[in-house]
C-alpha cells in the first residue's frame, strides 16, 4: 500500500475553555521568525534593531487586516453568496488571508511608519530587511493550510500526493482521494528564495538597496504564477484565467521594473 502525505484529522487543540487553531499558530510562528530575522538583517545594514520592535507592531495587523480584505474581496460568495455567513468574514483563525492584501497592506503601514518617524536605514534598505523574513514567514503559514485541509491542487498518485478526506473534496471531484501537496510546494519555494536572498550579499549585482526586495516579488510572484495554475479551489476568473494568475503576472512585472530601475541606477554611478 503506498503511502501518501496525510491531512491532519484536526485543525484546532482544546485546551479546556481554549481552543488553539493551527492556522493562527502557524501565521503567528511566521510572524515571530520574521521579526526575530528582520532585527538581526537590520541591524548588519547600520539600523537599529528597536525600530523593527516598534514596526512589527504597526506592521503586522495592517498585513492580517489586508489579507483577510483581500481575501474576502476576492471570494465574496463565501461570505455574502445564497450559503454565505458575513460574520465569517471576521473568523481569520479558519483560514482566508491573501498573501497579496497582506504584502500591500504591510507595505502601505511600514511606508507611513518610516515617514512619520524617522529611522536609521532608508525605505529600500528597510526593504532588502524585510524580504527574506517576509518570505520565511509565507512558508510557515502554509502549513496552516494543510491543518485546515485545503488550496490544494489537481488530483494526482505521485508519491508526495496529499490525501484529502472527502468532505474537503471540491464539487466534480469526490471520487479523487490524493492531489497535488500546493501548500507544500510553495512552502519550499518561499524557503528556497530567502535561502538564496540570505546569500545574495556575496553577489555584486546586488549591492543596490531596494533590488533584493525587487527580487523577492519577481521569484515569489513567478513560482506563485505556476502554484496557481494548478489549484482546484473555486476563484474568481479574469478572461477564463484565475485572478491570482493575473496578479502573479503583474507582479512580476512590477518587480522586474523596480529591479531593472535599481540596476540602472547602480550602474550610472559606477
């Protein structure tokens, strides 16, 4: 009998009157990797490690907040269709934050943060930091995902399959019992790219600020791109194409922009 990676058979640990759901924790273990490593990276670039303290606590709900609009924006027949439940939209420990809503929304208040108080690095600097934890973080909470037994991919018998109970299973394919592990592949790929970002220190055509945080949304936003082309769960389509396909294009685009900007002007001054 082959064996295949199992969907855990509980998302949540009671602990008397508490209820500890594994999604949260996951999100909050990111979280707190993130910081510890953003602290430590900016503070190799000349930054005080204190003012990332004082950021993470602007930072991180303004990115749980975007996530979760995000995410409810984009499937609002979850919450506001014939089945829906609005209040649902508040219940982020089930699962539902859009690491794009998160990435703008993070963005949007460490921007304000750095113009109301003044901080030792630059806003690029801040940046090429924030990257490599950002991407640490992403990993992890993918691993709530699994708890909760779903953004899974195509049905497939490959080894490191994914079985999904059938309650979990999406219309149309109730009789398929393994499919593709997608929140194991980009885990491994958000992992591999800070692994690599980590590195890029010992790589000259990386010395200009802002380009490693360029960078971070081109890999992530091109491996994201082929994560997305095979999930199964319903989204809503843009011209017959999932809307995070477009929104990985796009990205990636941005990112090759401000990367190529940031090389140009590295280049003029040399």
């Amino acid at each position: 009998m082959r064996k295949f990676i199992p969907t855990p058979s509980s998302s949540t640990l009671e602990l008397g009157f508490f209820t500890i759901h594994f999604y949260a924790l996951s999100i909050l273990l990111g979280i707190v990797v993130a910081i510890w490593l953003t602290k430590r990276r900016y503070s190799d670039l000349g930054g005080n490690p204190n003012e990332i303290s004082d950021l993470a606590l602007v930072l991180v709900p303004a990115g749980i907040i975007g996530g979760r609009i995000y995410h409810v924006i984009t499937s609002p027949q979850n919450y506001f269709g014939k089945n829906g439940s609005p209040i649902q939209a508040l219940e982020i420990w089930r699962g539902g934050l859009g690491i794009w809503g998160a990435i703008a929304g993070g963005a949007l208040a460490a921007f304000i943060f750095f113009k109301v108080k003044k901080m030792t690095l630059t806003f690029y600097q801040l940046a090429d930091a924030i990257a490599p934890g950002l991407l640490i973080a992403q990993g992890i909470g993918r691993f709530g995902n699994w708890f909760n037994g779903e953004l899974f991919g195509r049905p497939t018998s490959l080894f490191w399959a994914l079985e999904i109970p059938v309650d979990k299973r999406p219309i149309g394919y109730e009789n398929f019992t393994t499919f593709h592990p997608t929140f194991l592949y980009e885990a491994i790929w958000c992992f591999v790219i800070a692994g690599i970002i980590l590195r890029i220190k010992s790589f000259n055509n990386f010395t200009r600020a802002g380009k490693v945080f360029a960078f971070y949304v081109m890999a992530y936003s091109l491996g994201r791109f082929f994560i997305e082309a095979i999930r199964i769960d319903e989204a809503n389509l843009i011209l017959g194409f999932r809307l995070n396909l477009w929104v990985s294009g796009l990205l990636f685009l941005g990112g090759l922009t401000l990367f190529l900007r940031r090389y140009s002007a590295n280049t003029e001054k040399s």
